[in-house]
C-alpha cells in the first residue's frame, strides 16, 4: 500500500529549492552566487533547525569552504544544491523509521 502524495509535490519542492538560491543570490553583487552573507542570512532564515550551528564564525567559515570547492569564495548553484543533497541525505537517514508522510504543515 502506497502513500497519497499530492500532485507536483516534487516539482514543487524543486521549484523553492531553485527560487530560494535565487532568492538570495540577488541580494548584492553577482546574482548568480551566494555570497558570504547571502548564505549565511540564507541559512540562519530557511534552516533555523540548524541553531546555533551557522551562527558561531569558525562553524560557518568550515562550512563555507567546504562548499566553495572553485575557490572563488562564493557560492554558486551548483555548490548549493550539493549542499542541498547532502542536507536530504542526512535528513533521510534520520527519518529513515518514520512513517512517509509530509511534515505537518506542508
């Protein structure tokens, strides 16, 4: 027995995954990359579940550089969304025994 998921669900999730980098990206200089602050507000306003985590400078400049593999020091889609899969697979193993379902709310 399979459970209901509403139409589009993942073209959906897709779609806020893709519009909130661009969201952010826009905020100052190249709108094609997250800047520094840009992830840094990204992260502390779409992932406040993280805490304190991006708040303390030496987690987040960890962070930072494990995501920025160009060098460039900022971060494009592609680093993102390697973020973005890394978070899913982490959050996969953790729900792993819950049943499959969307979080309330959604």
């Amino acid at each position: 027995m399979s459970a209901f998921v509403a139409p589009q669900t993942l073209q959906q999730a897709l779609a806020v995954l893709v519009c909130t980098f661009q969201r952010y990206a826009k905020q100052e200089g190249n709108r094609f990359t997250l800047s520094r602050r840009e992830l840094r507000e990204l992260l502390e306003t779409e992932l406040p579940s993280l805490g304190n985590v991006q708040v303390k400078e030496g987690a987040f400049e960890e962070l930072m550089s494990i995501l920025d593999t160009n060098g460039d020091e900022e971060v494009d889609f592609q680093e993102y969304i390697r973020f973005v899969a890394v978070a899913c697979t982490l959050s996969h193993e953790f729900f792993l025994d819950f049943p499959a379902a969307l979080p309330r709310g959604q």
